[in-house]
C-alpha cells in the first residue's frame, strides 16, 4: 500500500469526497493561502477554486450558524479552524444547534451535518490560548460525533466517514500528527465512529490513548517491552461515540489502565474511559488506573515549564512500571514525537 | 530637543529598534520560543495614541502586542525576559509576547483569540466611569478583529452606557494573508460601522504619528467628558510576516504584492515624521541617528540581561492558576 503523511490523507481524503458529492464545502479563515491549513486544504483549493473553498472573515460564530444553515439546506460544510480555541467561539452554533438539530425538531425532520476540524496541540510556545485541545469539551454533548484520528489511514477513513454520514463530527488533529507517514488506502473507505484499534498488542498492561498521545504510548511500549513489561496500546480513535468494548476487552485482559490524553484530567477523556471500566468490569483491575493528563494550569510559554506541562512517552513509561510494581529506573529519557519541531512557532 | 513632536518621533524610533533587533535575535539563535507579531511600519498608531492617554489611562491590545506597550511606557526588560521565557520577564515566562502585561504603567494586559481584549477594555473604562475618576481606556484591535460579533457588540454596549473606551483600530489591511477586500465590504468602512452604533468615529493616517496623536487627544477628550465612546480608524501597514521576524514580501507567500509592500515602506511613519521635523530641526537626521544608536545600546543590554535571567522554577508550574488557598 501507498505511503502518505497524515496531511496528505487528510487532503486526500477530502478531495475525493469532494469530486464525489457537489454538496461539500470548504469554510474557514485562510483556507486559500498558501500554506493551505498545514497542506491539507491546498489541493482542494487548486481543484475546486473558491466556489468551495471559501476563505471566511474572522467570524467563527456567524460561519458554524451559516454552517448549520447550509446544512439544513442539504449542502455539507467542512469547516476548518487551525487552532480549536477559536471554536469556543462557535460553540454555540454548534453545541445548542447542531448537536440537538435533529432531536429538538422531533427526530424526523433530518439531522445537520456540519463537519469542523480543529486543529489541537503544542507548537513552541503557543501558551495557554492557542495549544488546547478541548476534544472532551465537544464529546460531552449528545449529539455530536468527536473522533481524534491517530495515523494517516484513520485520518482519512474517519473524514470519509464525517463527509458522507448524517451526523454533526468534530474531528481533531494534533499539528505534530501532519507530518506522520503511514500506509493509507488509495480509495475513499470509511472507517465507521465508535470503533477503536488495538495499535498494538501486550499483556500486563493497557494504555488507552487517543491523537498523538496513541504514538507516545507506543514509543513507551518499545521500552518497557526492554524492561519485560508488555504493554497493549488502545487507540479509541472516536470519543464520541466511544468503543467501551474495546477497553474492556483488554482490561480484562491485562488487568491494569493507564489513560493517557493531550488535556486535563478532571471532566476529560481519561475520566471518560476509568469511568467506563468501573462501570464495566470493576473487578479486572489488579491496580489503580493511573491517568496521564495535563497539569492543572493553563498551558505555560516558558520552554522548561512548557517541557513539564506537557505528557509524554516518559510519563506513560513511568506510570506503568508502577502499576507492574517495577521502581522507576533510569531508563534513556524518551523524545517526545513533538520534539522534532524545529520551529520557529 | 525630545518634548512634544520630537518626543513621538523619538518613541518611534525605539520602538522601530527595539523591534528589529528582536527580529534579529529571533531569526538567527531561536530563542525566544513565543509566537512574535511585530509591529515594524507600525510605530505610529501605538506611538500616537499612547502618548495621548495619562498614566492614569489603560491601555489592552490584541496579539500585535510589543509597540502598544512600549509606547505605553512598559518595562523593556521584563518584555524581553518574557520573550525569553524567564522568570523576569513581565508575566513570569507564563503568557510570552502574545501576553505582555505592565500595570504599573496602565499596560492592562494583550491578548491573541481575536476581538477579546475589546469588551475588556470597555468594561475596565466603565468600571472607571462609575467611580467617578477622569480616566479613560483604550483598546488595539486589527482589522481583522473588526468581524468578530463582539466588536460589534461592545460598540453597543459601550454607546448604549457611554463609556469612556477609545476603540482604535489598526487597519494594516490584512488578517494574516486575507486581504481586506475579501472579508469585509468594499465602500463601508469600519468608521461606518461604529458610527451606525452611535459611536463617534474618525479616520485618519495610521503612518502619521502627529495626527494619530491629535485625534487620540480629542477622542480621550471625548471620553473624559462624559461623552461615551469613540472609535479611530488607523490606516497602516505592517512589514514584516504576520508572524514571525521575516519580510514576506519577495517570498513567494502570494498574498501581497511586493509593489504595493513597497509603496507602503516608502511612507514610512519614522521617515514622514523626521521629514516633517526637519524644517525646524536642521540637524534632525543626526538627532534620530544617536536616538538609534542609543536605543541599539538599550535593547542590546535588554537582551543580555534577558538571557542571562533564570528560567521560571519548574516545581512553580502551577503557581498562579488559583488565587493561594492557605494550607
Ligand atoms: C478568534 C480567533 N480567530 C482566528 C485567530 C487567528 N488569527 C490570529 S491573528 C489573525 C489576523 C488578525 O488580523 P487583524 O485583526 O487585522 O490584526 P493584524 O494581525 O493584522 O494586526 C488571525 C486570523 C485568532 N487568534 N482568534
Ligand atoms: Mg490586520
């Protein structure tokens, strides 16, 4: 199979569903230049012009209620946000409209599909505003679908499956992902929400984990394989809905949890999954779960504390030689994939 | 020779200093790990406006944040130790240069998620008109901004209670690489819509800092005498990519045509304001060189005292979240 990197999927992806189905737009701040939203907006925009994909003003509000607008009214918008911060500004569209469009109105009338990427995660200083990555936040409302793809392939089977299903997505991608390779089928296959991925299989351990943090659980799991731990890594790749089987098949299986996530831990993803193993299968667990989140502040500029605040492969190697009972050893400090970024934002 | 006209000039050139030696330092040695949105070619909105105000005045910007506050009179040392991540630096190395803040000097504070700071600064400006104080506040917002559904619901708001907040928009006609003409109408301008909220507005030339003084002094007047808000429409041009220390112009970024870039460099606001001086200062082009120079030894210092700072203690990482709950 062809290798692209996760940009290209995601351009990929959408440039085929765009030549497929008339209906589909492209909406969002700078969506036309030249960097094209980290590439994956560029070859749609050479193809299908301005007609479809529209560089809008500085107004995220108005654009995800145009959005809803056009959806109800059977076009299907793709809007782009290359910061999810900014989609605090359209939260309400899309939280007290999209999400509840179909319900509100009786469930018969057809539902809005509106699909909008934001873009999550850190950079070099990007501070407490523009790094976020508030995947929970949407997850939290019924209604609405919240997938985090992790490779190139689920990146663009995930955007097929937005682009061409009846339900409001947000889908996220961290910006550290873009440049990721992996092997990514030619054709536009969906891969269906509510659907994880064993990303790789173990025994005495599961680390759940979503968007980048699925590659520092792997990069985890090659060291502690070193230190005779053998981890399972779960990629749930959709939030929303979320694949509790999937996490408890192999909970059950290793008997111990680590979650691990890109934002807070109160109220967030890794509550979300513990919670659904209490409920589950509260006696598999031979350990406390142990979460690997953010710290409870707001994301620093300053690079040490930037270095601190965010989790990495180190910290899932760490958390799951406690929970084997093994002591912290010094082990080679793991780079983080983020750590390839060389600027200069 | 640095009172009145002179002295606005004279902040220019700092500024216009301090910033390209950053831009320097930026570009060459990778540092400064904050997202930078220089305001070179700008000099003359922050310059003209805070010059304005009284040291009883605030000030909030957005993300083009550096010249707003030195023209404020913020401390050169705790902005470049932000920069640099230190723990000397204006907010601890928390915020970096999208986060600057002095309040000591009534730099109230900037802030990067489009349009936020515009409320803010109504807000603070009608806390200061229910105590009774003559002070006033003013906000930097882009062009850009001006499409967000708050700018236009804090000009509502700030015309319906009168507030004394003078709304200054730097129109440097771009949102990043949008041009202007393809995100807002063409023949309606910003002035139009503060006016059709009942807000008093004016337009004047962004590069020339003796007008942009005088208007901000009759829109602070304006304010300070009860009668509710004002808006200036600052026409400008920034040099430099919209982030980062770079030109774009002569990359092949597109956007922008290098001719009109360049037709904007030559109406440099420095350059106007020197030429403009000339007739009573004859020696004014000396006067502006030892400004440089002295400037140049100023930040050159700035940086070294930055780099020489500590990094904030990593065991304080969450200090500041919350207000200290005593144990
Ligand atoms: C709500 C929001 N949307 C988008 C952005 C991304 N963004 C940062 S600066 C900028 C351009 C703003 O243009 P303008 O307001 O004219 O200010 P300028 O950069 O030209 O000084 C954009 C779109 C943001 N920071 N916040
Ligand atoms: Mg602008």
């Amino acid at each position: 199979m062809r290798t692209l990197t996760y940009w290209q999927a995601i351009s990929e992806a959408t440039v085929q569903c765009m030549e497929a189905d008339e209906s589909i737009f492209i909406a969002g701040e700078g969506v036309d230049d030249i960097k094209g939203t980290f590439g994956t907006t560029k070859e749609a925009y050479a193809r299908f012009g301005a007609n479809r994909v529209i560089d809008v003003p500085n107004s995220e509000n108005a654009t995800a209620g145009f959005a809803v607008g056009a959806a109800a009214c059977g076009l299907r918008p793709l809007l782009v946000h290359t910061r999810a911060d900014f989609m605090f500004l359209a939260l309400d569209p899309l939280v007290n409209l999209a999400a509840k469009w179909r319900y509100m109105y009786g469930g018969d009338k057809g539902g809005v599909p509106v699909v909008t990427r934001g873009v999550v995660g850190r950079g070099w200083g990007q501070g407490a505003t523009h790094s976020q990555s508030p995947h929970a936040t949407f997850a939290h409302y019924a209604g609405l679908y919240v997938a985090a793809p992790a490779s190139p392939a689920d990146a663009k089977g995930l955007l097929v499956q937005a682009l061409t299903g009846d339900t409001p997505v947000v889908l996220v991608e961290n910006r550290n992902l873009y440049p990721l390779t992996g092997e990514v089928p030619a054709g536009a296959t969906a891969i269906p929400f509510g659907v994880g991925r064993i990303a790789r299989r173990g025994a005495d351990v599961t680390v759940v984990a979503t968007s980048l943090m699925v590659h520092e659980a792997e990069r985890a799991a090659v060291q502690l394989a070193e230190q005779g731990i053998s981890v399972e890594v779960v990629d749930v790749r959709s939030l929303r809905p979320l694949d509790d089987r999937i996490i408890c098949e192999s909970v059950a299986r290793t008997g111990r949890l680590v979650v691990a996530d890109t934002s807070w831990a109160r109220y967030g993803f890794t509550a979300e999954v513990a919670a659904v193993v209490a409920e589950h299968i509260p006696h598999a667990l031979t350990a406390p779960i142990r979460r690997l989140a953010l710290p409870d502040c707001p994301a620093p500029v300053s690079w040490p504390l930037e270095e601190a605040f965010h989790p990495g492969a180190g910290g899932i190697v760490e958390a799951c030689l406690q929970l084997c009972g093994q002591a912290p050893g010094d082990l080679p400090a793991l780079a983080d994939v983020a750590a390839g970024f060389q600027g200069p934002y | 020779m640095t009172s009145g006209r002179a002295q606005l000039l004279r902040d220019m050139v700092r500024i216009r200093v301090v910033e390209e030696t950053l831009a320097d330092y930026y570009r060459d040695e990778q540092q400064m790990r904050t997202p930078t949105h220089f305001s070179i070619g700008q000099e003359a909105t922050a310059v003209g406006v805070c010059a304005a105000t009284t040291s009883q005045d605030l000030v909030f910007t957005a993300h083009r944040s550096h010249a707003p506050y030195l023209a404020k009179g913020g401390d050169l040392k705790a902005m470049v130790a932000e920069l640099y991540g230190k723990q000397a630096g204006c907010a601890h190395g928390r915020g970096g240069s999208i986060h600057l803040v002095d309040r000591a000097v009534g730099f109230g504070g900037s802030a990067a998620i489009l349009g936020e700071m515009i409320p803010v600064a109504v807000g603070a400006a009608w806390a200061f008109a229910r105590s009774g104080r003559p002070r006033a506040v003013a906000t930097f917002f882009g062009d850009g901004a001006t499409e967000e559904g708050v700018f236009a619901e804090s000009l509502n708001l700030a015309s319906v209670h009168r507030v004394p907040v003078v709304f200054v928009c730097e129109n440097n006609l771009y949102s990043i690489s949008s041009p202007i003409g393809a995100r807002q109408p063409a023949g309606s301008t910003i002035q139009d819509r503060a006016e059709a909220a009942g807000v008093t507005a004016a337009r004047v030339d962004g590069n020339d800092v003796f007008a942009v003084y005088e208007a901000a002094q009759r829109a602070l007047r304006h304010c300070r005498e009860g009668n509710g808000p004002y808006l200036l429409e600052l026409a400008t041009y920034r040099w430099r990519e919209h982030v980062g220390p770079g030109f774009d112009h002569g990359q092949d970024h597109g956007y922008r045509p290098v001719r009109e870039t360049e037709a904007w460099m030559a109406r440099c606001p420095i350059v106007r304001a020197t030429e403009i001086l000339r007739e009573q200062h004859p020696d004014i082009d000396r006067t502006v060189a030892e400004w440089s120079a002295q400037y140049g030894d100023e930040i050159q210092r700035a940086v070294v005292y930055a780099k020489e700072q500590p990094f904030p203690d990593v065991d304080a990482l969450l200090d500041g979240a919350y207000h200290p709950v005593p144990r």
